[in-house]
C-alpha cells in the first residue's frame, strides 16, 4: 500500500501541474492539428488511470468525506473516459473542445487541483504516520 501510496504523490504532482497550465494546453492544443493533444482521448486515459490509482489506496482516506471526494472525482473522471472510448470506437477520434467550453474546463481543473492538492497533503500525512509512528517519540 506505501508503493501505491508514494506513487499517487508522485502522480499528484504530475496531475497538479497539468490542471494549474490547463488554459495554456487548451490554448496550444487549439493550434495543433496533429498533435497528440487533438486526440482528447490521450488526456482522458491519463485521467482516468490517476483516479483509478486513487481508489487503489481507498485505506489512506482517513474519513468518509475523503473518500468520497475520490469517489466524485474518480466516477466524473471515468465516465468521461468510457464515453469517450465508446464514442471513439463508433465514431473515431473526439472532436477538439469548442472554444466556449475552455473556460468551463479551466474552471473546473481549477477545482480540481484544490481536490489535488489536498490528495498530496493527506497522502504524505498518512505515508508519515505510517514511515512515522508517533508512539514512544517525545
């Protein structure tokens, strides 16, 4: 569980990097006509593998609200994902995003690198106590 859980902090950071430049991805994704970004599949596979990993580690959510802030961000994030798998596999690659929808994206990454942040402090708490046990230390 300690490997699972150093590798989600490790994978946070990466994830809160992503989401706090996200208006400057879309910006530039905006330009490229074959670039990986154009195929929004790409970032919703990445996605959905972190909030995958997020639910691996259920037993370092320490209360039921943190749980179930993983449980709303994983289920948003994977229903994104199957739907796009489902729409990709019909009808081909996903569309890039129309322009009016980047502000509603970056708004949500927004929120989203909020909940990001608190996954890496509650995760290097727990990795603490458990590396740490407070007991008999004065």
């Amino acid at each position: 569980m300690k490997i699972l859980a150093l590798a989600l902090i490790a994978y946070t950071v990466v994830m809160l990097v992503i989401h706090l430049s996200s208006w400057k991805l879309l910006q530039k994704w905006a330009g490229a006509e074959d670039s990986w970004a154009r195929r929004a599949q790409v970032a919703l596979r990445v996605e959905a593998a972190y909030w995958l990993l997020a639910l691996a580690v259920w037993p370092v959510w320490p209360s039921a609200g943190w749980k179930a802030l993983v449980v709303g961000f994983a289920a948003i994030h994977l229903s994104a994902w199957a739907v796009g798998e489902l729409r990709s596999g019909r009808v081909g690659p996903l569309p890039a995003v129309p322009q009016k929808a980047h502000r509603f994206i970056v708004g949500f990454d927004l929120v989203e690198a909020a909940a990001l942040v608190a996954i890496v402090w509650i995760g290097v708490v727990q990795i603490l106590q458990v590396a740490l046990p407070m007991s008999g230390v004065k």
